[in-house]
C-alpha cells in the first residue's frame, strides 16, 4: 500500500499502516496543534529541509524507563561533584540550536528546519516542551529537550559539548519523572548511546496501549526545575 499523502488538516493514518521501517504518511504542515495531535498518537516528523514532511510510527519502540536507567559509577561520581550546573527550561531555544548543529542524523537534530523550530518554542512556551541544561561556568555545554504529554516525555534530541553532559542531562530528567510519577521516554529510534544508558526495544503490542493510557494523565506543565537527586 502506498504512503499516504496528508493534506493540511487531514487525520493521521492508523499507524499499523505503517512501512517496516516506519514511514507512515507525507505532506501536511507542521505547527503546535499538529504535534499535539501526533504525538500521542505515536506519531512524529522527521524530513531534512526541502524534503516534504513526513511522518513515522515505528512498529516498535526504543523507549527509557525513567527507573531503569543505567547510571555507571563514574556517572554517578560525576553528578555526586556537581561538575555541572542543572537547569531546567532555562534556555530551550538555545538547546535546540545545538542539537541542530551536531552529527548526522536524528538522534544529533541536523534535520531540524525553522518550521519545527519555531513550532518547538511555541509549545515550550505553553508549558508542553521541555529543555534540560548542562552549564559549566555560565556556559551550556549540554543538554536534552522534547515534549512532555501525560506520563510521557517524547525525547527529541541531546547534545554534549563535554564529556558526560547530555548523561547528567538525561538523569536529572529521570529523577523529575520519577519523582512526579510519570512512566516512559519514548526515544524513538535506538541508537547505541541510547541503549548503553538503559534504553530498551518495546514492541507494538506493549507501546502503543502504554501510549494511549500515559497521554490520558494529566501533563505537568512547565517551567520544569529539578529534583534533588
């Protein structure tokens, strides 16, 4: 069956018609209603600009349980230190424009467009979209950001300028989630940094009904601050 092409405004395909490798549908627009609409139903962008939108749901998930993170010892020496200043929505755009800057691929966030972008600072200004810093002497040199619905934080990308950085990012995320009882990261696409710090492939079968049952709490809405860990 072929790809389907969305007009503005049409509904999403039902995901299970989805290609194998998770290419769902093409086209429509990008902006802050339509990510509301797409994300809980698992549904996100990911097109390189002059590309034409396009939408996935991957069958299964690489997902992070925010207890079940793998934290290393020279992790956890690391954040027991306090090498790096933690803040919470303290700069989100900037976040983004790093994340735009480094690799090659979606895990990096070299495919991210000014429409996204924009579409992005909209939603964290609602309170939706979330961003975690890494500072080291008044400077970001790390972090994380995405958007949080329900029990859900659907993470959208990381980046470290240090060593460790995005790490002690993506703990103090866990440790907020945990704290305000909220379930999963959903990250998406798997990639070997990801699994090294506890990621794990879910199955359709689980994910999906997870999905629906987590967006359906209530969202803890920003600005984010963190925990003490």
């Amino acid at each position: 069956m072929p790809v389907q092409f969305l007009d503005k405004g049409d509904d999403f395909p039902d995901t299970r018609l989805a290609e194998p490798e998770g290419l769902l549908a093409y086209g429509g627009e990008i902006n802050p209603e339509r990510l509301l609409k797409a994300y809980p139903l698992g549904i996100f962008p990911w097109y390189n600009e002059g590309q034409p939108i396009l939408w996935w749901a991957p069958h299964d998930r690489c997902v992070l349980i925010p207890d079940r993170m793998h934290c290393s010892k020279n992790l956890r020496s690391i954040i027991r230190q306090g090498r790096f200043e933690v803040r919470m929505d303290h700069a989100f755009d900037k976040v983004v424009q790093a994340c735009g800057h480094v690799g090659s691929n979606r895990a990096s966030g070299t495919w991210l467009n000014s429409d996204l972008k924009q579409s992005l600072s909209d939603l964290h200004d609602r309170g939706f979209a979330h961003s975690v810093e890494a500072w080291r002497n008044g400077k970001l040199v790390g972090g994380l950001y995405g958007v949080s619905l329900g029990g859900i934080f659907f993470g959208e990308s990381m980046f470290a300028a240090e060593s460790d950085a995005s790490k002690v990012c993506l703990y103090h995320l866990c440790q907020l989630m945990i704290a305000q009882k909220m379930d999963v990261i959903d990250c998406q696409i798997p990639n070997d940094h990801l699994m090294s710090l506890g990621a794990e492939m879910m199955e359709r079968s689980t994910f999906y009904p997870l999905l629906e049952v987590s967006t359906k709490k209530n969202t803890v809405l920003g600005p984010w601050k963190p925990v003490s860990s």
